[in-house]
C-alpha cells in the first residue's frame, strides 16, 4: 500500500513536468522538505550573502488523526505525508511566485523511516526534474538551526561558539556541543524516554490529548509545583546523561495510590511533574555550559516551547540563551532550509542518485 503511493506520486510528479518548468530567475532559493514525524513541512528561502531570508513555509500537521492513538504511528505517518506532500510543494512554490528553487534539501534522517522516505523521494523528483543539486539534513542539525530563522524584516540570532545546545523533543533529548556550525560533538543524552515523550506518555495517563506538552503545561500554570515530591532521575549523575521512563512510572504509580480528588489535584499534579523535568533539565544545561566553558547555550527542539522550562533556563544559565522564534521551535522546514544553507556554503551537495534516509542518522556524523 505504501510503495503505492510513493510510485503514484513519481508519476504525479513526471506527468506534471511542465507545471514545474523553470521561467527563469536571478536570486538563488532553496527549497527545503520536512517529514521525519507527523508534520509535512516545506519552506523556501532566499540564500543571500550574508545570510538566509525566510520567504514562506507551509505545514500539513497530522496531529488530529495520531490524537486517536495517543501517539504516531508509522503507517499512517507514512501515508498521510504522501497524500500531503505535494499539495504542499505546490502551495509554497505559488506563494514564492517561483517556478523551481536553485536547491532542493530535505530530512534525511533521524526520524521515522515512513516519512523520511516520502519526503525524499519527493526532494529526488524535483532535483531530478529541476536539474539541481540536494541537500541531505540531519533532523536534529535543524532544530540547532531553529535559533536562526528570520524572515525579511527580522534581526537573526547568530551562534557564539563554543556553544551548547539541549535538543529537547519528542523523539530527542541530547546535550551538544557545537564547535563551529556542522562540528559536533555529544556530551549527553536520555538513556531510555526523551522528554517530550515523557510529557506525552504522562499526558496519556491522565487522559490528555497527544501530543501532552501544551496541555501539561497548562494545567500546570495553576498548580503546585512542590505539591508531590516526584523523582529527579540522574540529576547528580556527574555525567550529562538524563533519565526519564522512571519519572513516569513514578506518576502512574503516585496516581493509582492517590486517585485525583478534583481539577486542582490534577493541576499539582501536572505541575509537579513538568517541575522535575525542568530541573533535570535546567542542572544538566548548567553544568555543560560550565564544563565546556560556552559562549552561548541554545534550547531546541519541541519542548522548548514549554514557557516555564524557557524562564528557568533564562534565569539560571549565565552566557546568552539562544531560543527558536515563536512558532519554530516544533519540527517545521524552515530549520532544514537554515541548516542546509551552511552546506550549500561548504559544497556538501548531493544528486538525486546518491543521497539515503537513515532513521538513526547520528548529530556527530553530519
Ligand atoms: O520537535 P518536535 O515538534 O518533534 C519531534 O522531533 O519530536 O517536538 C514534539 C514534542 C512532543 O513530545 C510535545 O509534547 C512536546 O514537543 N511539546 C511540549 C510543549 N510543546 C510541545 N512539551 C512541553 N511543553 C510544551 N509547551
Ligand atoms: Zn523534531
């Protein structure tokens, strides 16, 4: 069923060649695809000399049906993206009033398998019609890249390096430390759930919608975060790795003993928990930055979108905190579209013959 849908599309796209003509154009622009998870992403920029302009990106979320589960299944994920893929192309090529782009990049991993592989059969299709070269993104890179978004009129963030970065989503939670743009290295990372996992598995529990992060955090706003005295796993580990499949179990068991009595139960709850994290969080951030004597610390990645975990960072971390502009800290392909502008600088090019998704592509191997 699903190799269907990707040989359908080929054709869609071969048949309709002559749509995606290229009528000419001075200005270079790079089109980037977004599909590791549950968000079909396109973005087009303007690669200028001194920096990327961001000129539209449009995304088809598939929250609404992975809501029914509690979580994203692969299939559908899969499917969906196909279904959506190209009325997404189409719709940001007509808002750039543009043709073709000079570039095509795409997520080639990490992610699930499903979607990468739509996405870039997708990107391969236009480098391939387009006649221009691709570029493979590491999901992750992205979200480093996030910090920097800016459209016309916006000042963008520039990284000081050495920097750290916290990549907190919900596939992900890993300290890095950045060198130089595409230099990495990883200091730490979960052993078992990511963070926005967590959320989303605590969120489930307590009978929330998918994902948790935004409805966790507000029923949080009013409750008490010293309410219940929930674990805070490996914060004195002495390393920069992080656990988190304990701090859930802790709150099934802590609910099936104390059932909530009313909504302000639930909220202490919720405060409670999302406190923990933060603090596991927020101790290892502070370290890293001091042990890696850092010019800058970002915070990435979808659960950096959580307001409280934002103050707190803001408030403890000493050198400049780096956010992602509202609205690009969840996956989106503006990211993928900043990130593959470094490498178009450093020529890291790919064709469409011999670029590969890879679901476990590792941040140090970018
Ligand atoms: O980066 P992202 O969009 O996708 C992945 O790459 O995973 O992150 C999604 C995750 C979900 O687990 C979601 O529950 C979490 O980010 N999230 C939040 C908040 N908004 C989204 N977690 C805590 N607080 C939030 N406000
Ligand atoms: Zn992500």
């Amino acid at each position: 069923m699903f190799v269907y849908y990707i040989d359908f599309f080929s054709i869609f796209l071969l048949t309709n060649i002559s749509k995606l003509r290229y009528y000419g154009c001075t200005m270079k622009h790079l089109l980037a695809i977004e599909s590791s998870c549950d968000d079909t992403s396109v973005a087009i920029v303007r690669l200028e000399k001194e920096r990327t302009v961001l000129v539209c990106q449009k995304t088809a979320s598939q929250i609404d049906i992975h809501k029914q589960y509690g979580g994203v299944i692969p299939e559908i994920a899969g499917r969906k993206h196909a279904e959506k893929i190209l009325p997404v192309i189409s719709a940001v090529l007509e808002e750039a009033n543009l043709k073709k782009a000079d570039y095509v990049a795409v997520t080639t991993g990490p992610g699930l398998m499903t979607g990468l592989l739509v996405g870039m059969e997708a990107a391969k299709n236009l480098a391939y019609l387009w006649q221009v070269p691709l570029v493979s993104v590491n999901h992750i890179d992205g979200h480093l890249h996030s910090i920097e978004v800016a459209s016309k009129d916006d000042q963008s963030q520039q990284i000081q390096f050495p920097a750290v970065a916290l990549t907190v989503s919900g596939g992900h939670t890993q300290l890095v430390l950045l060198k130089d743009h595409g230099d990495y290295e990883l200091i730490g990372q979960t052993r078992d759930d990511a963070a926005g996992e967590c959320f989303d598995k605590v969120a489930k529990i307590l009978g929330f919608d998918y994902p948790g992060g935004p409805p966790i955090a507000a029923r949080a706003e009013h409750g008490d975060p010293k309410a219940i005295p929930f674990p805070r796993p490996m914060i004195n580990s002495g390393n920069f790795d992080m656990s988190f499949a304990g701090l859930k179990t802790a709150v099934l068991y802590h609910l099936k003993d104390n059932p909530p009595q009313s909504e302000q139960e639930v909220n202490d709850v919720c405060a409670s928990f999302q406190q923990a994290i933060v603090d596991v969080l927020t101790s290892k951030a502070i370290k890293a930055v001091q042990e890696h004597h850092a010019a800058s610390f970002l915070l990435v990645g979808g659960v950096s979108a959580n307001k409280t975990f934002r103050r707190v960072i803001d408030e403890h971390i000493t050198v400049p905190v780096l956010l992602s502009p509202k609205g690009f800290a969840m996956d989106n392909a503006a990211m993928i579209a900043y990130a593959a502008a470094y490498k178009v600088q450093k020529e890291k090019l790919h064709t469409w013959q011999n670029i590969q998704a890879n679901p476990h592509w590792a941040i140090t191997d970018v």
